[in-house]
C-alpha cells in the first residue's frame, strides 16, 4: 500500500514561527519604541512610551475606571460580533447558493459595504439613543459585511463545484445539503469573514463612541483628546490593539485547527 | 444485496431508456447531444458504453440518475422514472469527489445518513457496512484515512464503496478510471468486476477505453459521434468475475479491435446496409417510443 507522507503538525519550527517571533517583535517594538522616546524626548501631547502608557493604565485601573471601560466595550464588541455572525453567515448563504438573490442583492452589500461607519453613527444614535444597544448595532452593521462577503464567496465555490453533483446524485435534501455539504465546506471562509470583521468592529466600536458615550475605551480616548490627556488617548489605543490581536489569535486558532485536521492523514490524527 | 428469487424481476430490465433525446445550450442555439438512445439493462448485468469524446456518454449517465434532463424519451428504473426519494442506483463520477472533511468511513456511510435511504441503519450498522465495503473493495484499515492522504487510485475505490454503501440494484459510473495510470486502472477493473458480481450489481459503465468496455461488459454498446445514438453493441462472451489473463488475452483484444472499428467507422448512414442487418434502421424520432435493443441485438 502507498505510504502517504506524515504531515508535520505543531513541529518546534512553526511553533516557534507561530508563538515565539511574534512576542519578541512586539517586545523588541516597544523597546525600540521607548529607546527614541527618551533619545529624542518628543512632545508628550503627542506621543508617550510604553512605559508611560504603563504606568497610566495601572493609574486608570487602580482608579477603577479602565477595568468597567474594557468590560462595557468588550461586551458591546462580543455581542456586536455574535449578532453580526448570527445574521451575516445565513445571509451569506443565501447569497451564495442562490444566483437570483446574489444578483438582486449584490448592489445593497457593496453599496452598504463602503459607507464609511462614522457617517451614519450619529444616525443610528439617534435612531436607537446612547446607550448600548446603539453600540451594540455599530459593531454589529461593521462587522456583518466582511462576514456576508466571505461566507457568500466561500458558499458559492462550494455549491458550484463537484461536490454539489455528489449530493444531487445521493439525491440529498436541501437541508441535508446544508448540513453535510454547504456549512462545511464554507466554514473556513466564515472563519475568515469572522477575522475581518473583528477589525472593522473595533473600528466602529471607538466611531460609536465618538457620540456621546460616557464610558468604554472609545470614550477614555475621545475624552483623552479633548482633556489633553496624551496618555489616557494611548492606553485606549493599546488596549483595543491587545483586544485585537486577542480575539483575531483566537479566530486564527480555529482556522488553523480547521486546516490542520482537514489535511492530516487521518480523522485521529 | 439483490435477489434473485423472482423470476419475473429477474427477466424485468432495471434500467430502461426509450428514445432519449437531450441537447446542449449553447450561445450559439441548442446543440443537440442525444438522438434517439435505447438501451436496457437487465438485474445484475454490465453495460458498458463507448463513444467519441462528446457524444452525450455522460448526459446519457446524468439522465438515468435524474441529474440530466430529457427533452424527449423515457427514463425507468425498475419500472418507475428516477425521482426523489430513489435509492436504487448509485453514481460513481469521473473524478474522485470525496468530502474532505470527513473520514473514509464517514464518505462511504454518506448515502446511509440521509433520509432519501429509507433504512437509514443505526451509526452502529453503517458503520458495520462501510467496513465491509471496504474490505470488498480491498482498502481494509483505511476506513479513518482522510481523502487527501490517499492516492487517486483509493480514492476512486472509496467512491465506488460509497455508490454501492446503500446497496443499489444498479451502480453508475461516469469513466471511473479515467484519472488513473494504466496499471492502477487495470487493478481497479479488476476489484470492480469482482465487486460487481460478489453483490449481483447491475451497471452502466460509460467510458472511452475500449479495452476498459470489454472487460468490464456483459455487452458493449457504441456510440456514434455527437449527437449520440447506439450504432451497434457487442456481446461479450465471457463469464464475470474475469481474471488478469481475460483482461490480457487474445479475446479480448480481438473485440476491442473489432469495437474499435465499428467505432472508428462511425455512424455511417450512407452505408446503412450493414447497419441494418443488426439494429432497426434509423427512423425519424417516432412519437411511439421505440422498443429497447434487446440482449444481443448487434453481432451475434
């Protein structure tokens, strides 16, 4: 029997790739970062080093106030992102196995998809007021787009290649269809669309809060720059930057897990 | 598996075709594909058909599980069109299109999920029944393999198990060895044939190899350039399951040759003295369907 080659999985080489060089980028970015800070000693109106931005994070939170400004904005992100998944990924199904609705449709998503979200914030306050549900539906409008587009792309390729021939010929339903052929196969490109969407939800979430908010990271950094607090402006900046690369680490995660068992050799593997 | 015991089902072809007619859209208008095809399989008999590339082969396929529509003629399947709902064939396409994402087993158990499969057995018994059918198609010990680490070669005998897991009374099979190399695709005759005749399966084979249409076939049918008709079938004289000397022997290749040349000669309907001999002249598509080719209509 042909003996197929064994996929190398989590070798040291790529886990080093993977977790190590990232770190030591970072580590070496903000060293680099605080190094010009104190050779060149820049405004501190405008920029701060890692270890001021540091030392006011600690202040803001012994203050109490960064842990429920990370909490609130966290949620609102979450909850944005669930809401955006739970209605982009069936709508980009649709679009994706069905020609008719994608032609009819296609216009609204692209012209939908370019309008700049901090156009139509203040509209969506005043439609749904300032509190969190507003929020919430910022994040969620950003965030559906990247979704939609990817899971229709993802679902078409999938509908319109062999295996659609297979189900037809096992003469599954259209709901089996779904289950054993359509969600399947789309899956990494809804993982993808999740990772895309991530970005533009942080995006909006501090375009959401530009409109009166009294709390969250977009409001820590909105009233950072209107009370010339340089450093209150950088720890917002740095903690939606960490709650980025978190949620976008995790997402990846999952995409990899995905592949990784797609292409071992066996279901055990 | 198939039984045998009714004497009446076992004279009933299971797969009928009358007068089938199809074309092709094109931008260019309707090019038509079909013109006229009869055939009819009988329980447990091989059909291979041969033809030019183009000819409708494959529509001809597609018709008979539904997934090609007619623009006249009859389809039946043991008396009843192909619809939803029919389990009584399976489709091997031509090339292996295996689910990635799952298993070996959990291929070959796909057409027992579903609710088209009116038993749909417990996990316990499907599972049961992949491994059996990977043991006849001889991949024993593969069954947690994903398709991306097997050879073409085994994937096309996962997909042969996975038409044949619902335990249909005729299998399909759309140039199933097209994608392989020679030697491969010789094994692999030989594992069809044997598995063909270990369940009683029925099957049309369409292909272009003709050596592939002799071993495999009770009767070989030749098909003319497109728009396709059957010009002529041949019986083969050989019982099944056949061995490596029959599918390297002289009988062989002498009726390959002389499929060959009824292939090459095409459907001449100039000449149709010769034709006439062995096949009903070439009518206009009569309202009427037509009867089918019976056994060894052409050459005896």
């Amino acid at each position: 029997m042909p003996a197929s080659a064994e996929i190398p999985r989590g070798s040291w080489g790529s886990r080093v790739r993977r977790l190590v060089l990232p770190l030591v980028s970072i580590v070496a970015g903000l060293a680099v970062w605080q190094l010009a800070i104190t050779v060149f000693s820049p405004n501190p109106l405008a920029v701060v080093g890692p270890v001021q931005i540091a030392r006011d994070a600690a202040g803001l939170f012994g203050a109490g106030t960064l842990g429920p400004d990370i909490g609130l904005s966290l949620a609102q992100l979450l909850i944005g992102l669930v809401v955006a998944t739970a209605v982009g990924v069936p709508a980009g199904l649709l679009l994706g196995t069905s020609r008719p609705l994608a032609a009819a449709l296609g216009p609204w998503v692209t012209a939908l998809y370019t309008i700049p979200v901090i156009a139509v914030a203040p509209l969506v306050i005043v439609g749904l007021g300032f509190g969190f549900s507003a929020k919430v539906a910022i994040v969620a409008a950003s965030g559906f787009f990247p979704l939609v587009i990817n899971t229709q792309a993802g679902a078409a390729s999938v509908v319109g290649g062999g295996l659609r021939d297979v189900t037809r010929a096992f003469r599954a339903n259209a709901f089996e269809t779904l289950c054993h052929l359509t969600l399947p196969g789309t899956a990494p490109h809804i993982l993808t669309g999740l990772r895309l969407a991530i970005g533009r939800a942080l995006i909006a979430l501090v375009a959401a809060d530009l409109f009166g908010s009294t709390s969250g990271l977009g409001y820590l950094i909105i009233s950072g720059q209107q009370n010339l607090k340089t450093d209150d402006v950088y720890v917002g900046v740095v903690t939606l930057s960490v709650i980025g690369i978190v949620l976008t680490a995790l997402v990846a995660f999952f995409e990899r897990r995905m592949n990784e068992t797609r292409t071992a050799r066996t279901e055990q593997a | 598996m198939n039984t045998l015991d009714e004497p009446a089902a076992a004279a009933a072809p299971v797969i009928e075709v009358y007068g089938a007619y199809a074309h092709y859209g094109t931008a260019s208008g309707p090019l038509p594909v079909l013109d006229g095809v009869d055939l009819a399989v009988g329980r447990g008999e091989v059909l291979a058909v041969v033809g030019p590339s183009g000819c409708g082969k494959t529509t001809l396929l597609k018709s008979l599980q539904g997934l090609a529509a007619l623009d006249r003629g009859s389809v039946t399947l043991q008396g009843r069109p192909p619809a939803a709902g029919r389990t009584d064939t399976g489709y091997v396409f031509q090339q292996p299109s295996l689910f990635p994402w799952w298993s070996v087993r959990k291929n070959i158990e796909f057409g027992l999920r579903l609710r088209a499969h009116s038993g749909r057995p417990s996990a316990a018994r499907r599972r049961a029944r992949a491994d059996e059918l990977l043991e006849l198609v001889g991949l024993t010990g593969f069954h947690d393999f994903r398709p991306a680490a097997l050879s073409g070669g085994m994937q096309q005998r996962v997909n042969l198990a996975r038409a044949l897991a619902t335990d249909p009374v005729a299998l399909l099979l759309d140039e199933p060895f097209s994608a392989v190399d020679t030697l491969t695709r010789e094994r692999l005759q030989r594992v069809l044939s044997a598995t063909l005749h270990a369940l009683g399966t029925a099957a049309v084979i369409v292909t272009h190899d003709i050596h592939e249409a002799v071993f495999l076939g009770d009767r070989v049918a030749v098909m003319s350039e497109r728009p396709g008709r059957i010009v002529e079938t041949f019986e083969v004289e050989e019982k099944r399951p056949r061995t490596e000397e029959f599918q390297h022997g002289e009988y062989l290749a002498a009726l390959s040759a002389r499929v060959y040349q009824r292939l090459r000669s095409g459907d001449e309907r100039a000449s149709a003295s010769e034709l006439t001999m062995n096949r009903e002249p070439v009518a206009a598509p009569s309202p009427e369907p037509r009867r089918p080719l019976s056994k060894g209509t052409a050459d005896a």
